[in-house]
C-alpha cells in the first residue's frame, strides 16, 4: 500500500533536452510519452502539478548569441522553443487522460493561455496539470528561474529538478568514479562551489523564498512517483 505523500503542490523542472532521447535535437515522441507517464503517476496519487520545460533540445540563446546572433533575439527564440515543448507535453499528458493547460509568459492566445496568475492557481485547485511555457518572458533568464518564479507565485512545496542523474555531486559522475552525492546541501554551498544544480539567479530566488530543490533522476523508471513518496534518492537543496 502506498505510503501517503507529504506534497500537496509541486513544481516538476526538466531541460528540453530531456524530450530528445537519443537522438540530439527536438522532440522524440516515445520519450515524451515516457516522461507524460511519469507524471500521471504522481498525479494519480493526488498531487498538484506545475511544469516548467526549457528550450534547450531546439535552441538556446546563448549559442545564438555565441554565433553572432543579437543576444535578446536569440532569447526570445530560446522563449518560443519552450512553447513548443509545452505543446508537446501537453499533447502526451492529455492522450493520457491528464487534463492540461499550457500557460505562456507571452501571449499567444490561439496557441495557449496567457499567464494570469490567479487563473493559474484555479486549474492546479481543478486538478489540471499547468505546463509554464516562455520561461519569465524576459530575455537574460532561464527557464531554471521560470522554474523558481512559478513556483513561489503558485505557492509550490517544493521544485523537482529532474535530471539524468540521482542528486548534486561534488564532480560530474558521468566523468569521475569518486563523485560524492550530496543528501542535502544548502543553497549558500550551492553557490559558493558552483554545484550544478540550477543556475545562480533561480538558487538565489529559491534561497530567498525558502523553496527546496529536490534533484532526482528521471531515467530511473518510477522515479518521479518514488521520490514524491520520499523515497529512493536524490539531493535536497534547502536552508
Ligand atoms: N529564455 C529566456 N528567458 C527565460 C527563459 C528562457 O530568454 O525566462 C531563453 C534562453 O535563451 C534560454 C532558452 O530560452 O537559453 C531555453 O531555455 P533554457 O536554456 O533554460 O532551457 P534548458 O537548458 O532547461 O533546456
């Protein structure tokens, strides 16, 4: 019997690319489904869901300002990819039988929803998954600090930074065996060891809002629902 689950409303943060499988750009069906699946399993344990995805598997703005591009253009793109990945998503979670709303920091009313707050906090109350799409709406941010925003202004428990691996290391574990996992780390160790994590504006806003991070792995089948039960493991980043 499950264990009840100590989260009422949360915020689920991945990249884009974890929408792209293997094959290094875009949007690779099966897997947005696997992770569509991941998320109607902790939705079915009652739990309030937000979303933010980032942009990275279509563009990012700062390689297109790295190759020349005006940096707030290249931004904005990166903002539109974003979009694309809530569509997406949304398309997978709704086959599902998990109703949606895709609520965009820039209004593009025939394609999604504009971002009214308290409409927002109305579709968690009514079970509705909301996908936040367009990071803040501003260039010079990430979608790790859209994240953060959503989060704090949705009253979210907790961000979900799901990741390829199963918590904060002290070195990439994918390069160095004797990688140390951190059970809990504070935002200011965040900070001051540069510990990938999120970026340090969405540490530093998480850290002012006493919102917790919690970085687990999505690869691990389950692990999504896993984790919200307080199980299995992951990285805590709090105060
Ligand atoms: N972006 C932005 N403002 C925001 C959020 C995102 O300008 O508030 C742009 C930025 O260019 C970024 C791109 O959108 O590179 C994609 O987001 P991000 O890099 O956070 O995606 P991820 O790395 O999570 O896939």
């Amino acid at each position: 019997q499950d264990s009840p689950v100590a989260y009422k409303r949360v915020m689920l943060k991945i990249s884009g690319e974890a929408l792209m499988g293997d094959q290094g750009y875009g949007l690779h069906p099966p897997t947005v489904q696997r992770i569509a699946r991941e998320i109607k399993s902790v939705h079915d344990l009652g739990v309030e869901i937000c979303m933010v995805i980032g942009g990275g598997n279509i563009f990012r703005g700062l390689s297109g300002s790295a190759q020349g591009m005006e940096r707030t253009t290249a931004d904005y793109m990166g903002m539109l990819a974003t979009v694309m990945n809530a569509l997406g998503m949304q398309a997978a979670l709704e086959d599902l039988g998990v109703f949606t709303r895709v609520i965009s920091a820039i209004p593009m009313d025939q394609v999604c929803e504009p971002y009214i707050r308290r409409r927002a906090v109305r579709h968690l109350e009514k079970g509705r998954v909301c996908i936040f799409a367009a990071g803040t709406g501003n260039p010079y941010f990430t979608t790790d600090t859209a994240a953060t925003l959503r989060a704090s202004e949705m009253a979210c428990e907790a961000i979900f930074k799901g990741t390829k691996v199963d918590g904060v290391y002290d070195k990439d574990p994918v390069k160095h065996d004797d990688a140390v996992r951190y059970d809990k780390v504070t935002y200011d160790e965040v900070l001051a060891k540069h510990l990938n994590v999120m970026d340090a504006s969405a540490i530093a806003l998480a850290r002012d809002n006493s919102l917790p991070i919690i970085v687990f792995s999505l690869d691990e089948p389950g692990g999504f629902r896993t984790i919200l039960r307080g199980e299995g493991t992951s990285t805590r980043v709090g105060g």
